[in-house]
C-alpha cells in the first residue's frame, strides 16, 4: 500500500474505533475508549502518522521523504539491518512501537511553555514527528522543515487540550501500526509470517500468493500496492476520515472559545 493511503487508513481506523461525535443522531465511530473530543482529535494525529512507522525499512518509502535528512537516515540504517516488509512489518514490532508510545506517555520529564504552563517533554515530541510524519505523507504540508513544524504546533496544542496522553496515546500508536499491516497483508506481497522471528515456511508444492514459499502470508483483496482498487478504497476512507474529523472538530471545547 503506498505512502499517502496507509496514513489515512491510520486516520479512519482511529476515527472508526475511537470517534465518539454523532451527526444527525448517529455516532461516527465505536467510541470504544470513551474519549473526549480533543483526545479523539489528538489520537487522530498520532495515528496517522503511526501508520506510517512501519515503512522506518524503506529509504524510498513516504517516511523516509517525510522528515528530511533525518528520516532518509533513520531508513536507510533500518534498512540496512532489517531489510523491507521485515521486523518492521511483524507483529512483535507492533507491540514494540506501542511499548515506546507507552513509555513516552509516562515519561515524567516537563518544560514550561510560554501561555501553557509546564507540558510533559515526551508525548510532545512523540506527537511532532508523527503529525510531521503523517501531514507530508498525506501532500498537506511539503519541503522538510515546514512539515517539522506543523508537528511542533500540533504537540503542544495536544498538550494544552488533550494533556492526559496516557489514555490515549498507545493506544492510537497502536492502531496506527497494526492498520499498515493489515493495508499490506491486502496487497500481493503480504507481511512476514505473524509468528515472527519463527517462520512456518510452506512445503514446495503448497506454496501460493496466500502463503508464499518465503513464509510471508496475503490476502490479496487490493491487488498490487497503488491499484485501482487500492485507490477506490482510500478515496472511500478519506471521505469517512474528513467527515468524522469535521464533525469532532465542531464538538470539541476550545480554551478561547466564547
């Protein structure tokens, strides 16, 4: 699945999951987390840009264009150790990726900010590279400092409205990651087997695009990454994705709103 349409699927698996706004009597989403607006707007953020982490192996992928010189690094390092759709495609890294969201949320480190008072240093950062992450994937922002801030204005607007991040911020890492997962097991070349780094590799003669001869397993329902039918569904999601984003942006309390 390609760059741009595994951080809206983040977007609408979180919208999906954990939105709680209605239009016209009708809940948005799940609200499966009982969150408040402004943490379902954080959470959205996050993961999109969650959504993201598990191409960290691709130095061609979105994320690694994403941040400048930094991520192009960060991937081709990752890359070079773990080669792509590896460990980082695995459901092991999912549970790793949202151990640090977790760790970040509790980290008790704080900085005082001007007009915000004392924020906690960790969940911020966490927030700015994936709101830089997920807006440059998604073509809303372009160059590689610009989408850094953004980022930055977004951590610390989370940190005034939605500071508990314990609630909610693992949870949309997690999320984030596990729907890129899935986006690729619909895709002709599949994700690592899910028991990784034990592999169950098929005898010869059983081997097929479902359980390939590798051991990576697909259910191929979108065909090739970038197909039309790959589109036709993201294009489907963004609609879902900017509806229910509208809808909690309108029920959500604003520190100056009158």
């Amino acid at each position: 699945m390609m760059g741009g349409h595994h951080a809206i699927s983040g977007t609408a698996a979180w919208m999906a999951l954990a939105g709680s706004a209605s239009v016209m009597g009708h809940v948005t989403g799940a609200d499966l987390l009982d969150l408040e607006p402004a943490q379902v707007l954080a959470g959205a953020v996050v993961a999109t840009g969650a959504a993201l982490l598990p191409d960290i192996d691709h130095p061609s992928a979105t994320i690694s264009r994403s941040g400048g010189g930094i991520t192009k690094a960060l991937t081709r390092a990752v890359s070079s150790v773990a080669g792509h759709r590896g460990a980082t495609h695995t459901l092991l890294a999912a549970v790793a990726f949202t151990a640090l969201a977790v760790l970040a949320s509790r980290l008790p480190m704080t900085v005082a900010v001007p007009l915000l008072g004392e924020v906690l240093v960790a969940p911020v950062l966490l927030v700015t590279v994936l709101c830089a992450l997920g807006t440059r994937a998604l073509k809303m922002v372009e160059g590689a400092v610009l989408p850094w801030a953004v980022g930055l204005g977004a951590g610390l607007l989370v940190a005034l409205l939605a500071p508990e991040a314990a609630r909610w911020l693992p949870a949309a890492v997690a999320i984030g990651v596990l729907t890129h997962l899935i986006g690729d097991l619909l895709t002709t070349d599949g994700i690592p087997f899910p028991t990784w780094p034990l592999v169950v590799k098929p005898p010869t003669r059983l081997a097929n695009g479902l359980w390939q001869r590798s051991g990576d397993i697909a259910v191929p329902l979108l065909g090739d990454a970038g197909s039309a039918r790959e589109w036709l569904l993201c294009t489907v999601l963004t609609g879902y994705a900017g509806l229910t984003t509208i809808v909690t942006l309108a029920a959500t309390p604003w520190p100056l709103s009158p």
